[in-house]
C-alpha cells in the first residue's frame, strides 16, 4: 500500500520534521495548500514539536516536560501528520521511505516537493565508554529522565555510609560549553542546590559540577569578555569549568580526562552522571537520500531555500534549518553559512514559506537574510547571560529576557501560556525538587508486588 491512496492522490507537499522549520513551515502554508486542494505531509516520529531551548529548564524542573512541546495534531489541523521516520529520499522519482515508528511498517510515499527539515543529532566521538556511560541533551525525554536522575541521585547519596560512593552519585560531569552545555549544568546546579538545601543530610558544599571543554573558552555565540564573565560566574558558584581539556574514556564511573594541547592526563572524575552536548550533526538519514548534500552531510541550498546541486536548482525540493547549509549572506557566518540555531531556523522557515507559495502563484522568490540579534541564556533563578545587538547584559535583567524571549517564541499562544503558568507556580509555591522515583523502572512496584524478583540494574543515567 502506498500512502497516496490514503491522502486521496492529492497534489502532496511532504515536510521531513516537524520542528522548529517544519512546523512553522506547515503552519504557514496548511491553509492555502489545502484550499487549493493539496495536502501538506508532515512527518515526524514525535508527534510534538520539541522547543529544544527550554531542555535545561526542563531538565532543571522549572518547566513541565509535555509544556515545552508543542503537539503537532492539535496544532496543524489542516495537515496530515504521519508519526513515522523518513529513511530515504529518491527525489528523482520523488519517493520518500518513511517507517512507522518503532517496529512500523515502511512505507513509500510520494510527493510534488519536499520541504527537508529533519534538524540535527547529537555528535558524539569515537570516545571509549561514552556510548554506555552517557546521556545527551536534544531531546524532552533525556532532558525528563536527566531531572529525576538527578534529584534521584541527591536522595540516594543522602543515605549511602560509603564516603567515595556518595561524593560519586553527588558529581554531575557536562562535557561542551556550549549554549546548551552551559544552561544544562548551570540550571542543574541550580535545582541540585535547592534539593540539598531541604535534606538535612547533605550540603551544598557535597555537591560537585564539573564542565569539560575542550576549547579555550565557552559559549562562542557570545563576545570573549562576556564568556570569560560567564566563565567567573559559574566558578563563583562552585562549578568547575575545565578548559582545553576533554574527555579520553570513561570507564564504568570513572571520566579519564586528558589536556588537549599535548594530550596528557588531565585527571579522573568520579561520577555516574555524564551529560554530553559537544555538538550536533545534520540528520543522518540524508546520506541514504538523492539529494545534494556537502562534507558535513548537510543539504545544500542557495539563499532562496531551495536545494541546489553542482547543475544548479533541483526542482521541488527544499531544505532550512540544522540539517541545511544555508548561505550567510551577512558574511558573518561560520565558512559562509549559518550557525545552526532556532534564531535561523525559525526565521529560515518563515522565508521558505513563502517562497514555496510565491513559486506556486508565480512570485518572485526572496533571499534568506538575517542580521544576528545576539543570545539570551539562562543559568538558574534570576541568572542569566544576554548579549543583544551588541549590549551585554547579566543577572536577574539578563535572566527576564531570556524567559520573556523564549516563553513568547514558543509556538501557540497556548504553549505560552502553559509555560508562563509554570513559571508563576514555582515563583509562588517553589520549586519541585522531588524526583519520580521507578520513572526508568515503571514495572517495579508491579513486580514487586507479584513476588518477581525485579532486575537488579546498576545505577547509571
Ligand atoms: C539544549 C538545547 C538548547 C538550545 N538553545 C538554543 C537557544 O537558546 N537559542 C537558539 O537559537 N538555539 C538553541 N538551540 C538550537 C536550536 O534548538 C536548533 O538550532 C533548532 O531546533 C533547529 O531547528 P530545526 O527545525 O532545524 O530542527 P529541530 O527543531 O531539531 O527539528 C527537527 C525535527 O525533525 C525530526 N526528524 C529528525 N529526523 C527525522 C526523520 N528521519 N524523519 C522525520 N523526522 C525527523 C525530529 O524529530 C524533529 O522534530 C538549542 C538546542 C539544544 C539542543
């Protein structure tokens, strides 16, 4: 069976994601795409989009996990959602391969044009013991799982009589300095200080957050002088941040680090929570489609959005966002093209949908371009780190914007206001440092209960 017969053989523009590019891409187009009698395609296996800048505060509790998605059915109604992965792209005979999620059937899918915005993973290098060891920071599940596992931690140390076994489950290592390694341990830190502060069996000086990075500074979206301040503050606050230095193995619970001049030791870490957010790559699946792609296995395009091969412009197919190698046309760019980041994608999106309608009705076709405002980060409750137009700014302003920004950016007024509603919960009642325990176990209480021994795993995020 094809998916054709199911969307009635109508003329189908089919979006890869439903992110940050696919989702205001679809938002933008379902109606008009469907008045004219075509259907718009997304296909995402998540059925939300996820708003990857509140990942540290979800990770931190600040912000409910399902509140920093944005669902996809309810949201795009005029679209046809498809909770699949794409697996290929034969855009020669315009034939996507999408896989219901998990053990799902493959389906092949036709289409008139293609809009690619599959975003990016985590990179991850040929690190021995990082796999097993590690979690990474890029998805609403990890970010969850990362807040229980910590505050899970912090109860379990506050009982254990071993000294090392204690100061090891109470040490949080994040390796990458960048934007989301920085909020990542620095609203970690935060929630960690406020979970210490009520269980009369620990103090905060127990804890230990250590942040590798192998450059030699942090967060490069931002000027020096500002990294370097946000460098201090995050020391003041106890944080270790190890520069020039990265990660060589980690063995079991034990971090081997090594100086990346002369790659010599640099000392061991003990812990049993490793984060990793050194880097993202294009999504992966292109390199099994027919699309032009460069070394970085992004798809090429030319500023209008639409792909661009050595024979010039491929004809119904488009791409923006992390997994595209969009010209920077402000020259300012990394080798001439965007950094990949929501401040491009979103407004990518918005230039591509309405180059895809000005195609269809026989407009002209615009340029991507777009001047950088800067960067807002938040590091814990009233911390932060902003950097607009030039501006730095820091403390409890930084930190309002960085809320004010990113809670009005979260597509739908309704998303906006679930976010804010947490936000004014914690201000008023504090902040809920209880963690769900048996979250990774759920069949526990249930095999206890039954009298099955239930599965003895070692304790590792
Ligand atoms: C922790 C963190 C914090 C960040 N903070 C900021 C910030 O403060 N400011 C900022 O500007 N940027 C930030 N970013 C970066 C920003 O979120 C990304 O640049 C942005 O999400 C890219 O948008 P996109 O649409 O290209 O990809 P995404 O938003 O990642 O969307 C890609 C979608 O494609 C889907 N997909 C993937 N593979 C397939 C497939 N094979 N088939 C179908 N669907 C697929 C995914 O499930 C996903 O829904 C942050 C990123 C992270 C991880």
């Amino acid at each position: 069976m094809s998916f054709n017969q199911v969307a009635n053989d109508r003329p189908r523009i089919l979006i890869v994601g439903g992110g940050y590019v696919g989702f205001t891409v679809a938002s933008r187009i379902q109606k008009a795409i469907k008045a004219s009698g075509g259907v718009v395609t997304v296909v995402d296996p998540n059925p939300y989009m996820t708003y990857l800048p509140f990942l540290p505060e979800v990770a931190a509790g600040n912000v409910e996990g399902r509140h920093a998605t944005v669902p996809l059915r309810q949201h795009l109604q005029d679209c046809e959602i498809l909770g699949a992965k794409v697996e290929k792209i034969d855009h020669e005979s315009k034939t996507a391969t999408v896989r219901g999620n998990d053990d799902g059937d493959t389906y092949e899918l036709k289409y008139d044009q293609v809009v690619i915005g599959a975003g990016s993973v985590t990179r991850a290098f040929p690190i021995p013991g990082l796999a097993e060891n590690a979690i990474g920071m890029k998805s609403i599940e990890e970010a969850v799982h990362v807040r229980n596992w910590v505050l899970d931690r912090i109860e379990t140390a506050s009982l254990l009589k071993d000294e090392a076994a204690r100061r090891r489950a109470l040490t949080f290592v994040v390796v990458g300095g960048g934007f989301a390694g920085v909020e990542t341990i620095a609203e970690l830190e935060d929630m960690a200080r406020a979970a210490v502060a009520r269980n009369s069996r620990l103090r905060v000086s127990d804890l230990r957050f250590v942040m590798v990075e192998a450059m030699g500074r942090i967060m490069p979206e931002v000027p020096e002088d500002r990294a370097e301040s946000v460098v201090a503050h995050l020391r003041s606050r106890g944080i270790e941040v190890l520069l020039n230095t990265s990660l060589g193995e980690v063995d079991g619970d034990t971090c081997k680090l090594i100086n990346m001049g002369d790659k010599s030791p640099a000392g061991e870490v003990e812990t049993q929570t490793l984060i990793w957010t050194a880097g993202v790559m294009a999504a992966p699946f292109l390199k099994q489609s027919t699309l032009p792609i460069d070394e970085r296995g992004r798809v090429r395009v030319g500023a209008d959005l639409r792909v661009t091969g050595d024979d010039g412009v491929v004809e119904g197919a488009w791409a923006a966002g992390d997994n595209a190698a969009v010209p920077d046309l402000t020259g300012k760019g990394v080798g001439g093209f965007c950094v990949p980041n929501a401040q491009h994608a979103s407004r990518q999106a918005v230039t591509l949908a309405e180059n895809i309608m000005a195609a269809r009705n026989g407009g002209e076709l615009k340029d991507y371009y777009h001047e950088n405002l800067g960067a807002v980060a938040g590091l814990g409750a009233y911390k932060g780190v902003a950097n607009i137009k030039g501006r730095s700014f820091e403390g409890p302003l930084a930190w309002l914007m960085h809320r004010g920004y990113h809670g009005m950016a979260i597509p739908t007024v309704e998303r906006t206001t679930r976010v804010a509603a947490n936000w004014v919960l914690s201000t008023v009642f504090g902040r809920d440092t209880s963690p769900i325990r048996n979250e990774r176990t759920p069949r526990r209480p249930f095999e206890e209960a039954t009298g099955i021994a239930p599965k003895e795993e070692k304790a590792r995020i």
